[in-house]
C-alpha cells in the first residue's frame, strides 16, 4: 500500500461522514446515525485490510464485505463511491429515489459491490456465514487451485443484528464449523430507534461470541490504529470466527443529536447538520464535496488493490495450467453447469411404485448430486424424516467426536441442527457465494421459521431450493402443532417464489429439474409423508406438460365434462377416485393436476384456457387453506379444502373427518352440481 497520511485519512473518513449524511438530508429520510458513527471503523476495514478489485467487482477471490447493518446504506454506498466500485456522485444524490442505484437498503444485483440483501436485521450476519462455508467448501474439493482461493469475509454489524435470533443460530453454527474465514466488525454503539440498548440489551456480547467458539476483541472504533491491529489478529485467526467489538458514538459529530436515538432514523435536521460541518471543519456549502487530494489518495489505495488483483490472477491462471483436470472441475461448479439430458436422468428414476413423495424427492437428490456438482445442502435436523442427505457422499462435519475434532468440508450433506432461521439464510449465503446450489429441509409447517430467509431469496433472486415435507393434515398423529393448513397459501403469497406440490414421482422429477433449471428465483418443494400411487397418464408429452405447472390429468369417462376437478399433491389421487365414483352417476368429470400454480399461471392464456375452460364449472380439492384458489378458478368454483386446524389422530380417520375421501368429495360435488 501508498505510504498513509493521517490528516487524508481523517479527510476521507469526514468525507464518508458528510457524503452520507448530505445523501440522508437531501432525501429527507435514512439513517445518518450509524454511517457517522461507524465511518472511521469501517474505512480502517476497507483501506487496511479489504481486498478487491474496483473495475471487477466479481472478483472472485475478493474479500466479501457485508453490510448487516443494512440501515446503514449511505456508509456503504459513500465507501464505493469514493474506491470507484461504479456508484457516482449522481447515484448518492439520488438516495432513496426511484430507481436509483442507492436504494434505502442495499440490494445485491442493484448496485454494484453490494454483496447481499440486507436491512432485515440479522440477515446479513447469517448471509456471511453462509458465504465463508462456501468458501470452504471450495477450497476442500481443488488441492491444488483451493489453497490460493484465500479471501475473506467482512461484515458490519449492529446491535439489532445481534438481538435478531438468526444472528445466535448463525454464530452457533460459524463457531462449530471453526469459520476462521469470517471476521465480523460490531458498531457497538449502544442506541437503537427506542433509546439506549439497556432498555432491552445488556448481555455481554463477547462472553456470549466466545461461548460459541468465536475469538474476540474489544478496541475504540476512533483509533484507527487499534481497529487496524484487532482486523489483523482476527485475520491470522484461521481457526476461530472473529467479532471485533468497536465501542462507537452513534452520529459522531453532531452538536445535539450524537449518542441519541434521533441521530438514528431520521434526518439531522439542516441547522444540526451545518453545526457537525463546522465543528468538522468542514465546508457546509457545496453538499457531497470531495476534496480532489481525498480522491486521489483513495484511488491511489484502490489502485494498489487492483494491482495486487491482477498478480492473483496471474499466479491463478499459472495454477490452472499446471491442473488442467482441476481447472475443468472449478468451471464447470461455478458455472453451476447442468447436464442438458437432466430432466431425463431424474425420470428415468420415477417407476410406477406407491411411495411418498419425500421419497421421491429423495432419490431424485442422489441423481441430481452425482450430475450436478454445485448442488449441496442438508436439514434442519431432520434429514431421514425429509429424506434429504446425499449418500455416499459425505457430511460436512467434525471428524470425530472430540470436541476439538476438525471439521470436513468435501462431504456434500450439511447438517443445520434444530436451525431453520439460520439454514434459511445460511442457504442464500451460499446461493450468493456463487458456487452452489443450496438446498435446505424441514417440515412445511415450520417454514414459518424461515421466510424471512425464503423472501429475500425471491427478492434478491437467489437460486436457493427448499425441501418441506409433511405437507398436510395426512401426517397424522404428531397433530396440528405440526400439520399445515395455511402454509401453502403463504408461500404462494410470496413474489419470484415457485412452490411445487408434486402428487408422484414424475410430477417430484420435473419438480426438481425445474427448481434446479431456475437460476433466477428460488423454489419451494412441498412433499408428502404418506405414500402415494403412482398417477395414470399418457406417456406422450407427459414431463412437458407436468412441466407447464399444471397440466390435463384424466378426461371424463364420456360425454362433455360437467366440472373439472383441480387438485395438487397427495389430492390428485383423491380427485381420480372421486371422478370415477362420479362417473357411476353419470357425471362426468376433467381431472387436472396443478403441482405449480405460478408455473401454471405464467402460461400463455390459451393454453390455461384449454386445461381450465372458462366456461366450464371448477372444483378445487386441497387439504390446505383454498382462498388464493379463487383468483384462477373464479370466485363461483367449489374449493373443497380446509379452513381449521387439524388434530392427532391416523391419517384416514383424519381424512374421513374432515371431508376427504373419494366418496365425500363425490358427494359434494354431486351435490354442488345439482344446485347450480
């Protein structure tokens, strides 16, 4: 690095201050707090110790640096102005404004040098954890281009951070697999929206970091000099994930509002915004001054980043050449390649045989592993019940069981515990990292548990695959504690979020191509506990049409159809029954399995129009809550589905109960049929 001059270095941090707080001011909405307070702690980060390359933001081999403390958008956003990482001068006057590229809380994909979604707090924290496990992962499949794979992972992060419980399963997690890739800086200065943190905080944090195998450190966030040597000792940490503690003052430098929640979440204020320039010395008048010898010197730190950049690649691309194999392998995972014939491998799979469609998703994991490098991922603790580890191909976990045990990371099943917060979020760290295709499992009921995660994956448009089983009322005795009546609902609530209810082992093939083929979104699977049989079709144009979320499973037995049932999952069986007892009334029927509604949804009109005939009447038969049904079947169809909680009892009293067998949804479509 340039020799440093301290007087442009506290030049740059004011810099950051001001940029950041003028940004705030002119869109009269933000957070100036946190980007003043934190800014000498941060720049101590990104001059020192971050490593990356300003005209390639996708380095690979850059340091990641995450701002948990999404709030703090302007600190982030001033920070890639100043090293050059494309954001202008414009784009930070343009804070907060229609689609700016600095958005109220950073996006990844929006801005460049952003490197995940953040603002939900916590998020972030558990982003980067998912990031450094990736990371290693990398680094234990290539021993020859691996070792040179050796960035790091940053992140700032806040005392609501903290408080948020991802932020506790994360760190658990970091600590047990030894992340000494991942050094995290906490702005610990003391205030939240309410006031000061004691009102609801006042644990001791590095006791608690500690408890989780993590190493600490506690330093003043105004000495550059001490953040510098706390960054390098956690750095040279390998074995142990790193919290520096940096006692801060939230809105450092202004006259009234320093160290108080109003410096939090709003606006200075244009007269206590003049009184911080002044006492600064720093120019009040014009807004977003950069002084051209502060430019200079951060593009002259840029420079030599980007140097030290391209000596990586020369000695990377030396590597490759010398493992040729190697070199193959490492494309051929970050590229996340798929084989072309992948719907074929996982068909080929889907026999005629009665089993439960976690089963099915089961084996078609172990054919997607063994074509599809990229894909790992693992439970929530529940990987025999959700059918989700990859056999024979090793766990991520400590060697032995010795609390010292090291961990391995060449294993394809990842094991979350009882941590679907964090595995939800770990998961999109890994979608992010850029190397993976990251699954994780639980029971459907307890995607509760996960949706921030699940949301900001189909925000972001991150290629994570959810594996939820139990997916109804059929799972019988555990009771409603644990069967879900409005999670599908909720799920298909969600924007850029495809949910498949597949009803057998072909419907489960094309649901995983398709989850695996989504490179844009992430995608939720809903599978059975109960065996299912295998559904009569034609062989002709059958993956296709399973393919186009919903598709013509049976035409009436004769005459023109009176009703078409629509049905998914484990009811599409129930809705054959029903239409074969329908047709000894002399009703016939359309059976039509929908496994995907946004799938089916996407489709051209005419298609949707000839499986679902406007004017045709419509029956929907989902053991779930049926009220979004109604935006594609019209609000006059029968949705046959349930509206209560369930109770523990065996799967067919529980049906016979609640209105699901073939013989009561005959009747009542019978009965619906004659009044109208």
């Amino acid at each position: 690095m340039p020799a440093t001059t301290v007087d442009l270095d506290d030049a740059a941090v004011r810099t950051i201050q001001f940029l950041s707080a003028d940004a705030v001011e002119r869109a009269r909405s933000g957070h100036p707090g946190a980007p003043m307070g934190a800014a000498d702690s941060v720049y101590a980060l990104w001059s020192r110790h971050l490593r990356f390359d300003s005209a390639d933001p996708n380095w690979v081999n850059r340091d990641r640096f995450i701002l948990s403390a999404g709030h703090a958008s302007m600190l982030l956003y001033s920070l890639l102005h100043l090293f050059d990482v494309g954001v202008t001068l414009d784009d930070l006057r343009a804070f907060r404004q229609w689609e700016s590229r600095t958005p109220g809380h950073p996006e990844w994909g929006h801005t460049p040098g952003v490197e995940a979604t953040t603002g939900p707090l916590g998020q972030g924290f558990a982003n980067g954890v998912g990031m450094a496990l990736g990371q290693r992962l990398v680094q234990a499949r290539f021993p020859t281009l691996g070792p040179l794979l050796d960035h790091r992972v940053f992140a700032l992060v806040s005392d609501g951070d903290l408080m948020e419980g991802v932020s506790a399963e994360a760190a658990s997690l970091a600590g047990h697999w030894g992340l000494g890739n991942l050094v995290y800086l906490y702005d610990d200065n003391r205030i939240s929206i309410e006031g000061p943190t004691s009102l609801a905080f006042r644990e001791d944090v590095a006791r608690r970091f500690e408890a989780h195998g993590w190493h600490t450190a506690h330093v003043d966030g105004y000495d550059r000099e001490a953040v510098d040597r706390a960054l390098a000792d956690a750095v040279a940490e390998t074995a142990r994930p790193s919290l520096v503690l940096a006692r801060t003052v939230i809105g450092k430098g202004a006259p009234t509002r320093a160290g108080t929640a109003k410096a939090h979440g709003e606006p200075l204020g244009a007269e206590e915004l003049r009184g911080a320039k002044e006492a600064a010395g720093w120019p009040v008048d014009p807004p977003f001054h950069v002084a051209a010898d502060v430019r200079a010197h951060v593009a002259a730190l840029a420079a030599e980043k980007r140097k030290a950049a391209a000596a990586w690649r020369v000695r990377f691309e030396a590597a490759r050449r010398a493992a040729p194999e190697e070199a193959a392998r490492w494309d051929a995972l970050w590229s996340r390649a798929l084989p072309t014939d992948l719907e074929g491998r996982l068909l080929e799979v889907a026999t005629d045989a009665s089993l439960a469609t976690r089963a099915w998703s089961g084996k078609m994991i172990q054919v997607a592993a063994a074509a599809v490098p990229s894909l790992i991922g693992g439970s929530a603790d529940l990987g025999p019940s959700n059918a989700t580890d990859v056999k024979g191909g090793g766990d991520v976990a400590p060697e032995g069981a010795g609390e010292d045990a090291p961990v391995t990371f060449s294993g394809r099943t990842l094991h979350f515990g009882v941590r679907e917060h964090a595995m939800g979020s770990i998961a999109n760290g890994l979608a992010l990292y850029g190397a993976w295709i990251p699954y994780g499992g639980t029971f459907l009921v307890f995607s509760d548990y996960m949706r921030p995660a699940i949301r900001l994956a189909a925000l972001s448009g991150l290629r994570s695959i959810y594996v939820f089983t139990h997916d109804s009322i059929f799972l019988g005795e555990d009771g409603p504690t644990h069967q879900p009546i409005e999670h599908l609902g909720a799920l298909r609530l969600i924007p850029n979020l495809e949910v498949w209810r597949p009803a057998d082992g072909r419907e489960t093939a094309t649901a995983w191509a398709a989850a695996l083929r989504r490179d844009h979104a992430p995608t939720a699977l809903v599978l059975s506990r109960q065996a299912l049989p295998a559904l009569p079709r034609p062989a002709a144009g059958d993956a296709d049409a399973v393919a186009r979320g919903g598709y013509i499973l049976a035409e009436p037995g004769g005459g023109k159809a009176r009703a078409v049932l629509v049905a998914s999952g484990s009811e599409a069986a129930l809705a054959l029954e029903a239409r074969d007892l329908l047709a000894e009334r002399g009703i016939p029927v359309r059976v039509v399995s929908v496994p995907c509604v946004e799938r089916f949804e996407a489709q051209p009109e005419t298609y949707r129009h000839t499986v679902l005939p406007p004017e045709t009447r419509a029956v929907v038969i989902e053991a779930a809550r049926t009220d979004l049904w109604a935006a594609i079947v019209g609000p006059a169809a029968l949705r046959l589905g349930i509206s209560r909680f369930g109770a523990s009892a065996p799967a067919k009293e529980l049906a016979e109960h609640l209105g699901f067998t073939a013989a009561q949804v005959a009747d009542r479509v019978a009965a619906w049929l004659r009044g109208t």
